[in-house]
C-alpha cells in the first residue's frame, strides 16, 4: 500500500485545491491501493522539518517528500497511473 501524506497550512487555498484533486484522482484510479494522510504542518512541524517541508502544500509519498509549494496536477495524475502500472 502507498502511503501519501499532504501537509497543508490552515487557511491555505492551495492546499484545499490539491486535497481535493487528490482526492478525485485517488476516487478515479482503479487497481491502487493508497492511504492518504491530511497533515496539518504547525500540529506535525517535527515530522515537517525531518522532511525538509518549507512550503505548503507539500506531498510526501512512501515517505519521500515529493513536491512542495506548488503540486502540478498533471504530475500527479501521471505518477497516479505508474504506480498503477507497478501493481498490475
């Protein structure tokens, strides 16, 4: 099972945008098992900082920080659809 983190700042716009992006993609994707974490950054700073997070939104995949500040859609939709085609 993939674990994904996102971390995300109270208040941050962006943030809910990628949430919710990842959500849908996550709904859509067929055959991949993930575990997606919503991680406020000030409640979880020391994990943060051992992933050299400075910017949210900031996603953390298997944990390895993956893209911070601003996570591009269509990255993650093509990450997405590997990972897909690892589990088959």
């Amino acid at each position: 099972m993939i674990e994904i983190e996102l971390f995300r700042s109270p208040y941050c716009t962006r943030c809910e945008s990628v949430l919710r992006a990842l959500r849908e993609r996550l709904s859509i994707v067929n055959g991949l098992a993930a575990r997606l974490e919503e991680r406020d950054v000030l409640q979880h700073i020391d994990r943060a900082v051992e992933l050299g997070i400075l910017q949210t939104p900031a996603l953390v995949i298997d944990g390895t920080l993956v893209q911070q500040g601003h996570v591009d859609a269509s990255a993650l939709e093509q990450w997405l659809s590997t990972q897909v085609g690892r589990a088959r």
